[in-house]
C-alpha cells in the first residue's frame, strides 16, 4: 500500500460524489405549465450548478436567471447560454458581489403563482451575496466580515451575524419570490447541514435574531459599525421567521452533505481492503486542537490497535476554525493545513501514521492550495530544511510549513462545497 496516492484518492472520491452534475438533474421539477423559470443562485458551487441546470433543462423550455460564484469557479468550458454567471470575492465580499446581488433581487419583482424560482445555495454565498442592509455600506459589512473571520467564532454563529445585516440573506430572498413556487437545491459546507446556515439561509426562514447576533458579537469582540449595532439593538434588521406565510409551499432539497461524501470515501478505501471508520461529519473548534485529539486518536490505534485495528482509515469532517490575533498578521495557511501541524506536532513522528486534510472546495482559507499531506516523517524533514514548526504553527503560517516539503496540496476549484475533509491512515 502506497500511502499517499491512496489518500489523494479518498480525497477525491470525496469530491466527486459531491459534484452538481451528478446530483442535481434527478431533483429538477418539470418546467411550470403557464409560468415562467427562474433561475437564482450564489456559492463556490453555483457555477457548476447553473451547467447542471441548464444541460439537463429542457431545450423548449423558458429559462433565465443569474447565478453568483467565487473568482475562477466557473467550470472550464461552460458557456452559459440562457442563464447568467456572474464572479465575485470570497471570502470578505466586493463591490461585484454587491453589483450582482442588487441585480439578484431585483429579478424577483414581477413574479406571479405560475412561476417556478429555482434557487441554487451553496457554500460561500454568504459572502457572495453581499448586500447590506439599509444603512449599511460595503465597507461596513467588509469590516465586520474580517472580524469574524479572525475571531474563531463557528461558521453557525458568523452566519447568524452576517444574515442579521443583510438584505438578502437570512429568509430575504425567498420572502421576495412570494407568491411564485421557489424550490431551493442547496449542497451543503456547514454541520449539522441546517438549510439556514448555508450561505445564511437566502431562501430558508431564520429563527436567530437580532439578540442572537448582537450576543456572538459581544462573545467575540466584534466592533459594530454605528449603524450596524442601531439596527440590531432597535431589532430594525430581524428576518423572516418561520410561520410567515410567504414561505408557504416553498420545497427544499439537500443535493450533497458532508456525510455523503465522507461514506463515499469510506467505501472507497474499503473496496481497496482498509476498514474505514467515520468518526463525525460535524467536528467543530479550534484547528490545531482538533488536530491533537485526532493525532491521540491515531497513536492509539498505531500502537496498541484501540479502539481500531490497524491498517485502517479515520475519516472526519465539519469546519474547525483559526483564532488570530488582532496582535499580528496572519500567515500563509488554513483549517486545514492548520489541523495538519498540530497533528504533527501531536504524533512526533510517530511510525505508520498518515495524514490528509483539505477543503472540498479546492481553497483552504484564502491560499491556492486545497491542504496538505502529512507523513511519519514530516517534522524531521522541516527541520532538517531549518524550519520550525512551533513557531509556525503559533504563527498561523502553517502553508510555509508543508510548501517546502512538498506536500500541500494544490488541485485548484473543484466546482463543490462540502467543507473540510480529513483522513488519516494508520498502517
């Protein structure tokens, strides 16, 4: 067995079986009989979804709409006849988010109860649909972005946040479609895989509030626009709550999960004749420290065969998270390669421990690189090249750990979003 190209391969099974144009096709409803087809979308996904979406859509049948993604994750070779793509920044948003998310919303004015909205969430539209709620400007929600983002605060409790100072998000969007049909197809990056948490829920009515979202900025320090703290202490920025009559008869299907993913990777490595072990799709908290109690987890097994008989693969996901500083900048890194070095840190080299970790997007963090590749002999080579993994680690520069070595991973978009995916092989 050869370590290493047998985790790539977990990896990308992993990603595969997550793609929309596998997925979505068998979930489209047939084209409404007297109305007309929207189409509307946002995520590091939705590119690949909007081709999903038109090549199965019958070629007779009206079709329009615009669909909003990350820079450079449109698909190579997809033309968009009769929907719109539109690219825009991720992870802090831009002014061709802001651009296209004023357009989004403003295709819904007009809709009737013969027409059918097909919106397409993804993970990353939040981000992408960067609207601001009345008083607010780009700059502000740009701000208040950062901070989170820095703040080690869950992907649950930065989207709550973030749909409380939108226009758009938290239930804005399908609210608007009221009275047409609106079918959400969303692929799911967040644990637990609540539709309202996706991309801040566009289209799914919020049951957080304004209290909600002032308490998590409260938790973590986060400084308020003026505006901002006005409109939530006043309640002026509450979303639609569940019961509200405009979300009646809407229809939601979750196209792909991280636990879909990682029982397709588990599969995989079984066919290859290595028990394979899931551990939880919905692993949260501080990178590093996930990646010591993995790293326990691993040793156990290497060397006294508990709670897993060796040669086996543990297989997690979720979305942990990097605390940084406001004291210094950040590194070159991301959850993943995070998750790495204090794995590494943790195992010292310990024989016949393998390890991989990415993000199923293709991007951890803000870096090209999707992740790395961990070995038994990791640390001995970084410091025989006179790194120091501690000092990096602390730093938040985990990629300048594994980029000499050789070992990050750099598949570029994958044109998916089920969020961390992370296997380690003990043989």
């Amino acid at each position: 067995m050869d370590p290493r190209p047998l985790l790539l391969h977990l990896y990308d099974v992993a990603v595969a079986s997550a793609l929309p144009g596998r997925v979505l096709a068998a979930h489209l409803p047939p084209p409404p009989p007297n109305g007309r087809t929207l189409v509307l979308g946002a995520g590091k996904a939705g590119g690949a979804m909007a081709q999903a979406l038109e090549a199965a859509w019958p070629a007779d049948a009206p079709l329009s709409g615009l669909v909003i993604t990350r820079y450079g994750h449109v698909p190579p070779g997809y033309k968009p006849r009769r929907l719109e793509v539109v690219e825009a920044a991720h992870p802090v948003p831009d002014a061709a988010g802001l651009a296209a998310s004023e357009r989004l919303l403003a295709l819904t004015r007009g809709l009737t109860a013969d027409d059918l909205v097909i919106c397409l969430i993804s993970g990353g539209g939040s981000a992408l649909m960067s609207l601001p709620a009345p008083g607010l400007t780009l700059s502000d929600k740009q701000a208040v972005n950062r901070a989170l983002l820095h703040s080690g605060a869950a992907i649950g409790e930065m989207n709550c946040v973030r749909k409380h100072l939108s226009a758009i998000k938290g239930g804005r969007l399908g609210a608007t479609c009221a009275p047409a049909r609106v079918l959400t197809l969303t692929i799911s990056d967040v644990p637990g895989d609540d539709p309202a948490v996706i991309a801040s829920g566009p289209t799914v009515a919020d049951a957080s509030t304004c209290a909600d979202a002032l308490a998590i900025c409260r938790r973590y320090r986060i400084e308020l626009p003026p505006a901002a703290r006005a409109g939530l202490e006043s309640g002026a920025f509450e979303t639609p709550k569940p019961g509200d009559a405009r979300f009646a008869g809407h229809d939601l299907v979750m196209l792909s999960t991280p636990q879909l993913s990682l029982e397709a990777a588990a599969a995989a490595a079984r066919a290859q004749g290595i028990a394979a072990h899931i551990l939880s799709d919905e692993i949260e908290g501080e990178s590093r420290v996930v990646g010591g109690v993995h790293a326990a987890l691993a040793r156990a097994v290497a060397r006294r065969g508990e709670p897993f008989a060796k040669p086996c693969v543990i297989l997690s996901g979720g979305e942990t998270t990097v605390t940084v500083s406001a004291a210094r900048p950040p590194g070159k890194g991301g959850r993943a390669t995070e998750f790495l070095l204090g794995c590494a840190m943790a195992l010292q080299c310990e024989p016949g421990v393998y390890a991989l970790a990415a993000d199923t997007d293709g991007i951890d963090g803000v870096g090209p690189h999707a992740g790395a590749l961990l070995t038994p002999t990791s640390l001995a080579r970084a410091r025989a090249l006179g790194l120091n993994p501690q000092a990096l680690l602390d730093a938040h520069d985990s990629a300048s750990f594994f980029a000499p070595l050789g070992d990050l991973l750099v598949p570029g978009p994958s044109f998916t979003n089920v969020n961390d995916f992370r296997a380690l092989l003990v043989v």
